[in-house]
C-alpha cells in the first residue's frame, strides 16, 4: 500500500513534468489494438471554479498531433501475457505516431481493462481540529478511511474522493476552506491485479519511456463517451472491447463502480472461426463486414463467401448465408450482455435515479446490438462515441477508440486522488511544530 | 498459395526504434542539421590548409597584391620638398624624417612626420602633405629669432615667445639682435622687446637688457651704466628717462646708475671719479667763499 502511494506519487510527478515539456502519450493497450496518441499542450486553458468540467469539455488545452494504431499482440483478456510481442506492438505503435507528430515522447500515460478490476466503497469520518478544512485535513480524512482487504497481489489503481460531506451537509465537491465540526468522505477504489501493472510498467519502460500516470479502461471509457449530463445525473458506460468489456457507472462526475468482464468480440470471432472452420482473420473480417444481431428473412438470402486456401475447390467455396453468421455471434453477444447485466446489478445499477446505459468500445459497432442491448439492459440505451478532440484523425473518431481519447481527457484534467493530498504521517510533526509555534506566540 | 518462410514482422526492432528517437531528439537534429556540415566544412577548410605550406602561400599572395596596389606609380612618392625653411633648418628635417624615396604613400604616416617636424626646435608650426605628383610637402613656419639670450648654459636665440631656437656660438654673429640676460629673460622676452624699441634713442650705446631676481629689468650701456626699472610701467620709467637724456643729456654724463626702480624718487649714482670731481668743485667753491 504504502509504496504503491509512492509509485502512484512519482507517476504524478512524472506527468507534470510530461506538462512542462508539453508532450505525452496516450497508450490503449487493448487485446484487439493498441492505440497511441500524441498530445502537445499547448498551456492550460482556466480551470472552472466550481468542479464542473469547462467550456470545450476541459480539453481545450491540448490539441492530438500524432496517432497510430496498430494490431495487439501477445494480449489476452485485457492482461499481457506474450511480454516480447506486447513490447514489438507497443513500439510500432509509438513509432508510427512519433513519426507522424515529428516529436521524440518520453512520458507516457497508459490504460489497460484486464486485470479484474473491483470496485470498493470507502468511508471515512474525522473531527476537524481548527473548524476549518484545509489540504492537510482531507489528506487526514482520506487516510481515515478504513481499506478493506483486497487482498494480496492486488493493488490501487484508482482511489477517486466522489463525495465530501461537511457536519450535515452531504454532496460537496471540494470543502477545502469550509467551516465544520466533522468532515466525512466517500471515496471510490479500484483495485486490479498487480502483476498486471508490473507488466505493463515493465513493457512501456523496455521502450525506453517513463510511465506518467495509469488508468483502468473502462473509466477512460466513460470519461469520453458519457455526455457531460449523463456524468452527472448517473449513467454506466460499457466498453465492449477485444478481450473484454469493461463497465463503468459515473454518478456526479465521479465513477463510482468499475468494473470487467472477461469475455469480448475476439470471442465472437473465436466462436465464427470455430462454427464455420475458417481462419481467425477470415472471420473478423465476416464479423466486421457482415456481422448482426438481428435475422432478417433478406439474411438467409444474402450468402457470404467463406473462402480458403486448401486448394479443394469444394472447400474453398463454401458459402454461408448471413443468418447463419448471426446464428453463431448472438448467442455470444446475449452472454456478453447478460454478464454485463448480473454485473450492474451487483452495483446496484437498479437503485440509480437515471439508468442511462452508453455502448461504447469496437464491439458496440455490430448493426443492431442496441436493440439487443436494450432488452437485455434496459430501456435507456444508447451507442457513444468518443468526444470529439483537436486534432484526433478522422480514422480515430470511432466507438473503439473511446478510451484512448478519454485517456487523454484524463491526461488533460486528472481526477483528484488519494495520493494527490499530503501523506498525514508526516503532518504529525507539521503540527506539533506548529503547536510549538502557537506555545512561544501564546506566552511571549 | 501459403508463403513458407517467417512472415515479416511489423514492429521496428529496438535499434531502429531508439534510432528513430534519437532523430527526433531537437538536440540531435539540430546537430545533424547544422553541426555535421559546419563540421565537414571546417574539416574540409582545415585540411586545405594544414596540407603543405598554403597558408605562407596565400599570406604571400596577399602580400603581393598589396604590394602591387601600393607600388603602382600613383601612390609613390618621389621627394620631398621643404617650404619656408632655411638652408640648415632643411638639412634638419631630412635628417629627422628618414625616409627612403621612392616610398609608397601607404608607408608613409604624414601627422607623425608633422608631429616629428613640429618636434624641432626652429619650426613654429608644420604641415606635411603628400602633393599630387609624388611630392612630400613640407610647409614650416620658421620662428623668427627675437633676440638673444646669455644665460649659464651659453649663448641662445630666442623667438618672440621666449623659445629657444638654437645655440650661438658668438655674439657677432647675430649684431643686429638685442642681447637679454639673467635668469627668467626668456619668459618676458616681450617686455624686453617692447623695451628695446621703446630704448631706440638710446641708438648703440645700449648693450643689452638683464633680468634682474625675475622680476624686472636693467638696461645697460657702455661705459658700464645701468638704467634700473622697476616691476610695475618699466617701459614709463625708460621713457622718462630717455626725455631727461634728451633734455639734460643725461647720460652722456658720468654716471654708474640712473635707480628707476621707486618712480617717485629716481636717483642717480655717480661714479667715483666723477663723485671726486663733485667734492673737489664743492670743495673749491667752498675755498674760495672762505678765501
């Protein structure tokens, strides 16, 4: 714990360093692609006073000068597991976009969605010493809360304060300079597997690049694709990536649960390629182009070459009609979905006063699946894209780069964590000395 | 058909990625842009000159050409010619200007010629000049001896200011000049001018003029009189003494001092025959009203 809050600390450090030299990468390690963006900040526009995101959604402040996307390999499920051939794909990947924004990238920001992340609800409660709430005492609140076991093996990834309350009045963004009795706190954390973040740590630091901050997918996700409403009155973004799909219920601007399951669209095509007996890539290519949810009776009519290269005519010649496509890919859609389901239930989902449900993610891109979705879901479904960024290329605009762009909204305007308040050890001394301090003013 | 080798993998490999980083390092880049060819071109420089002795043969060539603009016929300067000086003064400033003609006039530095000229005791004032033609002009303005001046270190001409010009070996060279002495003449050379004139009735029986204690002046005759004038008005007192000459004739007399120097009580020293002569005369006038 305590040297992940160190590890977390220095990831700040690097980034506003990455600040000052004004440029950064944007890293989505997904199982089907990785995505890379460059961002220049070009200076910081002002920040709203109030914790509302600004004019431009926040993100006038850097502009994308270099992107490239290229196929993942070597990952399964969100999690590295071939740590050579992540490695190769990373780099061809922040090659192409150094090359494309003529700019040499030392720090980079990361995501990934594997590594079972699992959401906890912190509370903590402490009594003010001077009536007033200062930096130290929500540094002193956030450390009052008392951290479940999560379990060794595991660690914080994200440990986001959502809500402040003061004596009686719940709800407030940012109590610093209020006055109160008791200051209370909810705070959200994230936890995944460790060695999931030593191996991505590990990967990004063989290409030569320092690790400037780490997100869970699926809250980039969120950040993009949610609608600055729908954040605030409660909405779950889920992101239907490659290996798996990631959900994340925001509430008040704030994510409050995140969460993953382990199944994507490569099994989809795992289940196309094993139905039909035809290359993995052959049958991407089926999914991608003729891909559905929904049989039409036109679909036992439209016949689809499945091809191969044995050499027997016969063989290579098969044919399948469309519906037989579907046949195979809402079988597995329907479980993605309803996994996704018995998921938000756990949340709660059911409890939110807005249920608004965003698809998001490359998987969110097969004809029909929000008709589907929404039978399963709920009512309140919609598909999302990503927000739209300076200088993002059009090719980078679909659904399946919405957590590469939230990354670097995220970039752009962090959210508060733990780590971000001074560490209450060593206020101790801070205020014997300052006791000390008030002794000599009170008697001299 | 199925190719059967490896296929060809995408990813750059780790050299050619740091390679591409390092190119896109700014450092780096400027380096390439701007330090690799300045440095193949100070190699290339360096090493057209350090081959052989080029350098001694472009200095050499540059040499040449200056040489050839400065020795072109209009630059040269052929003699010098010397204005307003006399005979010896001229052999003076050839001496004192050494220069080998014909000279090139880029050689040649005219305001230390004048400087040096100027230096010369008999030039009042020089100008040096290199005429149209390839003449070295030398315009001077000789000082004009005033008189001359005995003092311990000898016999000098001086100049109406008070310079000395130069050594004499005799007084009969110079008869026309009034004689000064006495330590401080020279700095009151025009008082004793203006005396000198005003001493004109006086004809040749003036000898000279002396500074006295340098603060003022005794004329003195033949026959070893002196006229004593004071500081203040000298050329007053000389004057009146000049109209009692004329009147009484004063100083054909036989008197040692005329004692100008208090001007409302001018005395006369006799000298010591004539004071005998007096008591004598007194005497005898005295005899014969008692005889």
């Amino acid at each position: 714990m305590k040297d992940l809050y160190h590890s977390q600390r220095l990831m700040r450090q690097m980034r506003r360093q990455a600040m000052q030299r004004g440029v950064v990468a944007i890293l989505d390690v997904g199982t089907s692609k990785i995505s890379c963006l460059v961002l220049r900040f070009d200076g910081q526009g002002p920040l709203s006073d109030d914790n509302s995101i600004g004019s431009m959604a926040g993100q006038s402040g850097f502009r994308v000068v270099g992107a490239a996307t290229t196929r993942s390999r070597g990952i399964k499920f969100g999690e590295i597991r071939a740590m050579q051939e992540t490695e190769r794909a990373i780099r061809t990947a922040l090659q192409a976009a150094q090359k494309m924004a003529e700019l040499r990238v030392d720090h980079v920001i990361a995501c990934f969605s594997g590594g079972a992340p699992r959401s906890y609800g912190l509370d903590g409660r402490i009594d003010l010493e001077d009536q007033v709430v200062t930096e130290a005492e929500v540094g002193r609140v956030l450390a009052a809360c008392d951290v479940p076991e999560y379990g060794a093996g595991r660690e914080v990834l994200h440990a986001q304060p959502v809500n402040f309350a003061l004596d009686h009045r719940s709800g407030l963004g940012d109590p610093r300079g209020q006055r109160g009795q008791a200051l209370a706190v909810d705070m959200h954390m994230l936890t995944v597997d460790a060695d999931v973040i030593q191996n991505l740590a590990h990967c990004i630091k063989r290409c030569d690049l320092e690790l400037a901050g780490i997100a869970s997918a699926s809250y980039a996700a969120g950040i993009s694709s949610l609608v600055e409403d729908e954040q605030e009155l409660g909405a779950a973004c889920i992101d239907l990536g490659g290996g798996a799909t990631g959900l994340s219920i925001f509430m008040k601007k704030h994510m409050i649960f995140a969460d993953a399951v382990r199944i994507g669209g490569d099994h989809v095509t795992g289940d196309i390629s094993m139905g039909l007996g035809i290359p993995a890539a052959r049958a991407e290519w089926i999914k991608t182009m003729h891909g559905g949810v929904h049989a039409t009776g036109m679909d036992d009519r439209e016949m689809i070459e499945i091809g191969g290269d044995t050499g027997d005519w016969e063989h290579d010649r098969r044919r399948v009609s469309r519906a037989e496509v579907i046949g195979i890919m809402r079988p597995r859609v329907e479980e993605i979905l309803e996994e996704v389901r018995a998921r938000l239930d756990a949340a709660g989902f059911d409890h939110m006063p807005s249920q608004q449900i965003v698809l998001t993610g490359g998987g969110s891109q097969i004809p029909g699946l929000d008709g589907l979705a929404s039978r399963i879901l709920g009512h309140q479904v919609r598909l999302g894209r990503p927000l739209r960024v300076h200088g993002l290329p059009q090719s980078a605009t679909g659904p399946g780069f919405s957590s590469v762009v939230g990354l670097s909204l995220f970039a752009a305007h962090p959210q508060d964590e733990w780590w971000d308040f001074a560490v209450p050890a060593d206020r101790y001394s801070a205020r014997s000395l300052r006791r000390a301090v008030k002794w000599f003013r009170d008697n001299w | 058909m199925q190719s059967l080798g490896p296929s060809h993998d995408p990813a750059p490999s780790r050299l050619s990625y740091r390679v591409q980083r390092w190119m896109l390092t700014p450092g780096i880049r400027l380096g390439l842009r701007i330090g690799v060819p300045g440095l193949v071109l100070g190699a290339a420089v360096a090493a057209f000159f350090l081959t052989g002795d080029r350098v001694a043969q472009i200095t050499g060539k540059i040499d040449d050409l200056k040489a050839m603009v400065r020795e072109r016929p209009e630059f040269m300067v052929e003699l010098m010619a010397i204005d307003g000086a006399s005979a010896d003064l001229a052999d003076d400033i050839r001496a004192a200007l050494p220069v080998d003609f014909p000279a090139s006039s880029f050689d040649l530095d005219p305001d230390a010629m004048r400087d040096t000229v100027a230096a010369l005791a008999p030039v009042e004032s020089a100008r040096v000049r290199i005429r149209p033609g390839g003449v070295l002009q030398v315009d001077v303005v000789e000082r004009i001896p005033a008189a001359l001046w005995r003092s311990w270190s000898g016999l000098s001409l001086i100049d109406a200011g008070g310079v000395r010009i130069a050594r004499v070996d005799s007084r009969k060279d110079f008869p026309d000049l009034p004689l000064v002495a006495g330590q401080g003449a020279d700095r009151q050379i025009a008082e004793a001018l203006l005396l000198i004139d005003a001493a004109a009735p006086l004809g040749d029986r003036m000898r000279g003029l002396v500074r006295v204690g340098e603060r003022r002046w005794d004329i003195v005759l033949d026959r070893d009189q002196r006229i004593l004038l004071p500081v203040q008005d000298p050329v007053q007192a000389l004057e009146r003494v000049i109209a009692l000459h004329k009147a009484h004739e004063m100083l054909d007399r036989d008197l040692a001092v005329v004692d100008m120097r208090l001007a409302a009580r001018p005395t006369l020293r006799l000298t010591e025959d004539a004071v005998q002569e007096l008591w004598r005369i007194r005497g005898e006038d005295a005899g014969g009203q008692d005889g």
